[in-house]
C-alpha cells in the first residue's frame, strides 16, 4: 500500500485523512479515535486493533462513572487532582469542565508512589558594553523552574501519571533554588529575598507537591496498606509484575469482592495472602477469604497477556462497582465553590440555592 493510497480506520471504519493515521502494531488508528485514549497511555504503536479496542470501551464506561464522580477535594492550579474520599477515587485534570476531557477515574489503593522533581533551568546574564552584550566575569545566572509530579499507579493501561504543577517557569533571579530541591522542602536561600514573588512562587509549588504526595500516599495507606496491600500481594516470595501493590478495588472485582467495599475486602485478602504466603492456607480460615486466595494463586500461573487480560476485565468490573457505589451515595451534602453554602446538587450537579455547579 502507498503514502497516499487511502486507508481506513481498524477501530471505527472511518476514511483517515492525510496525515491522520496512527499506525498501530497491526492496523491503523484514525486521530478522532486516538484522541479518545486515555492521556497517560503512551503503548499505542505496540498496541494491536483489539486492544485498542477494548480501551476504548474502558473509555466510554469511564466517562459514563464521571457522572457519579463526587469531588469532596481539589488540589493544584494548573493540572488538579480531583478526589472523590468517600468512594475512595480521584482523576488528574487541566481541563476548566473535567468531566468533559474524560480523566481516567483511579482508586486511591492502585496508587503505588507519588515522585516529585523539579527542573532547574538558567541562562546567563549579560551586561552591556559600547553597545554589545558581553558576559559578567565571573559569569552570572538567572535561574526560573518547573515543577513535575509523577502519580505510579497500578492500572491495566498505564504505570505513570506525571503532570505539571506550574503552568509558567518560576524565576527566581538569579538566586539558585537547588539546595531546597531535593527533599521538596522550602528552605529560604542565604540571601534576604524579602517578599520576591520569585520565592513565594517557589515555595509554593513545594508545599503544592507536597500537599498532593500527602493527600494521595495518606489516601493510599488508608485504602491499600491499611488493607494489606503490599509489593507481594499475592502472597508469594518474590510476587510478580503485576503484583506490586495491585489495588483492592481493582482486586475486589477480579476475586469476588465488591469494589464499593474495597477497603473491607482488601483487609481481608491482602494481610490473609501476607500471611498465608506460599505456606498453604490456614486451619480455619474462611471459605470464601480461602477461595479469593486460591483465585490469586492461580492468577500467579497466567502469563503476562492473561494476566493483563484478567486485570483488563478486573478494572472494568471495579470501575462498574465504584459507580453503582457512588450512585448509591448521591444526594450527599457538599460544599459548593460558588456560594459556599451545604447543599443536595441535583442530579446534574448544580447547587440548589446559587445554581452553580459543584463539580466545576
């Protein structure tokens, strides 16, 4: 087939235009539908037309679970992490209307780590001399910054959410910020800056990350550790790629547990596959805790296209239950941004007594 034979999308049957194709590992992908994949996934050249496929159908179930979606928190300027603490859920967004950028909804106990780093960037200061720019000696810098979280996350399709938290470099002169990078901790340089919003801009964006790293890592203690999540999940020695911290709403759906439950269900397997180990399971222990064991074992034997399969279909069966969950928990006061006041939102999110909607 030629560059300028026409080609057909393998998704959605679509005539792609010039320069729309998106190659896949055995097809072609049109730009409307690649434009539909989730904003982390970056496997699409590898990915054959069926898997693209059932991501897409991962997609639509996901944006159809934003209605139920509750915002309780908002953290961030730029890119938000939006969570919703009583389903145990959040999304990662630039968008003003996030519902309609379609975020990838991710339980708070599929949260693996949270990274953050921030890139120091200068260019060298010049003076002026009979009309031409020349070099201080020594030379001297102005410094500016960008600050980057990394979320890993457990997640069929993706491993890292990294966004970033300023939308314009922070200048700091030609004070160097370096020493305060490492720890995300601000520590106010050797020179007086007063009130430099140079600083104040640094500094906040340090307790921004911080504030996100806290929120998500105390959220996921709470859901996953407190639940037994650990690296070796599945009880054996060594677990596998998949067993690092799998989530418990995520695994409620794979073994049987309902994900609107995921804390309680995680309890259960996660610190009984702890101890059980590869030991055998204990004297007494109960039935269907012994059979979710038994289904985690036999998940250690697949291989890694069934294993990804298995928690494809696990991630859908969870993302279904969270939002039967929090279908169940509508109608809940909350805060709204507009006006301030306690309010029941309607079932399109709109405040009963300023209108505004909450979810914006």
């Amino acid at each position: 087939m030629g560059f300028f034979d026409k080609k057909y999308c393998d998704v959605c049957g679509e005539k792609i235009g010039l320069l729309g194709n998106r190659k896949l590992s055995d097809g072609n992908l049109c730009k409307n539908c690649a434009a539909k994949l989730s904003p982390w996934f970056s496997e699409r050249r590898s990915s054959t037309v069926e898997e693209i496929k059932q991501q897409l159908a991962y997609r639509e179930q996901n944006q159809q679970a934003l209605a139920s979606f509750n915002p309780t928190r908002s953290i961030g300027k730029y890119y938000r992490v939006i969570l919703d603490e009583n389903a145990g859920t959040f999304v990662v967004s630039n968008a003003r209307d996030y519902a309609a950028a379609n975020p990838d909804i991710i339980c708070l106990d599929q949260v693996l780590d949270v990274n953050l780093d921030i890139n120091e960037s200068r260019s060298e200061k010049k003076e002026t001399k009979d009309g031409k720019q020349v070099s201080y000696n020594p030379p001297r810098y102005e410094y500016s910054y960008n600050f980057y979280c990394t979320v890993r996350v457990n997640h069929p399709y993706f491993d890292d959410m990294k966004f970033l938290l300023n939308s314009g470099s922070v200048r700091t002169g030609e004070q160097s910020m370096t020493a305060a990078s490492s720890s995300w901790r601000v520590r106010r340089p050797g020179i007086s800056l007063g009130a430099d919003r140079g600083f104040n801009e640094y500094q906040e964006y340090v307790s921004l990350g911080n504030e996100i790293k806290e929120a998500l890592m105390q959220a996921h203690r709470g859901y996953g550790q407190q639940a037994g999540a650990n690296p070796n999940i599945y009880g054996g020695p060594g677990g596998n790629q998949y067993g690092a911290g799998i989530g418990a709403g995520a695994m409620a759906g794979a073994f049987g547990g309902a994900a609107a439950g995921a804390a309680a269900a995680g309890a259960g397997f996660g610190a009984a596959a702890g101890a059980a180990g590869t030991a055998g399971i204990p004297a007494g222990m109960d039935p269907e805790l012994a059979n979710r064991i038994e289904k985690m074992r036999q998940f250690q034997n697949m291989t890694p296209e069934q294993q990804h399969e298995y928690l494809r279909k696990a991630q859908e069966e969870a993302m279904a239950a969270v939002a039967k969950y929090q279908g169940m928990t509508a109608g809940s006061k909350v805060t709204c941004p507009w006006c301030g006041a306690e309010t029941t939102p309607d079932a399109a999110g709109n405040c009963e007594f300023c209108g505004g909607n909450v979810n914006a």
